[in-house]
C-alpha cells in the first residue's frame, strides 16, 4: 500500500466519522429533551422514567462505540504508515508528524479523556432531569 492510498482511506473514514459524530450529538440532544419531558410530565410514571434512563444510557453505549472507532481510524492510520516506514517505503514529514501526533499505533478500547468526559457529564445531565427531586 502507497502513502497516498492510506491517506485516501483515511480521509473517506473521516467522512464517516463525521457523520457518526453529528448523529451522537444529535442522540444525545433527544435523550436530554426526553429526560426533561419525563421530568416535566405530570404523568410520569416509574416505567417511564425507566425507559427515558435506558435510552439515554444506550444512546451514550453508542457515542461510547463510535467515539472509539473513530480513535482506531486515527490509529489505523498511524499504525499502516509506521508499517509503510518500516518497509523501507520513504513517508513524508506530514505522515512521520502523524505518527508522532497520533501517539500510538495500539487498538483502543475505551474514547480519549475528552469523549469519555462528554458521555458522563452527558449521563449526568439525563439522569439526573429524570431521577433528581423536583423542587
């Protein structure tokens, strides 16, 4: 494989993972206005608040799973550049700048810090519109 093909897959996945990142946002926004329907609601019941929590709860497994995919297409990136180098293949400084930015060319299982922050301050902010004492 060339440098420029890598790149080209790279890029096609970044077009994915742009799409995936606008779809969590998006699945997070309506979890949130579901928590505050739930709570907002007169006939709120305990079997609701349960699944307005549930879709919230999956609806962050999701971002978790795709805020980690879109970590391994970085690293995939990283890792098929350091195997073009180590062929003996010459990289360009961007692609050697890559791997030094990327940091890692090791599978992830879990999102960087920051991601793994939106999902709980997200969580927090769902379950606690549904379960928090009204005042």
């Amino acid at each position: 494989m060339e440098e420029f093909q890598i790149w080209s897959i790279w890029s096609s996945n970044r077009i994915g993972s742009g799409l995936v990142g606008i779809g969590s946002i998006l699945g997070v926004w309506l979890s949130m206005r579901i928590a505050v329907a739930s709570r907002n609601s007169d006939e709120s019941n305990l079997f609701s608040k349960i699944v307005s929590s549930a879709f919230g709860l999956v609806t962050l497994s999701f971002c978790w799973i795709n805020f980690t995919t879109i970590a391994n297409t970085w690293i995939a990136a990283a890792r098929n550049l350091t195997d073009l180098k180590a062929s003996g293949t010459e990289i360009s400084s961007t692609a050697d700048g890559y791997i030094s930015y990327v940091g890692t060319t090791d599978a992830v299982t879990m999102p960087i810090p920051l991601g793994i922050a939106f999902i709980v301050v997200s969580g927090i902010i769902i379950l606690g519109q549904i379960w928090m004492p009204k005042k």
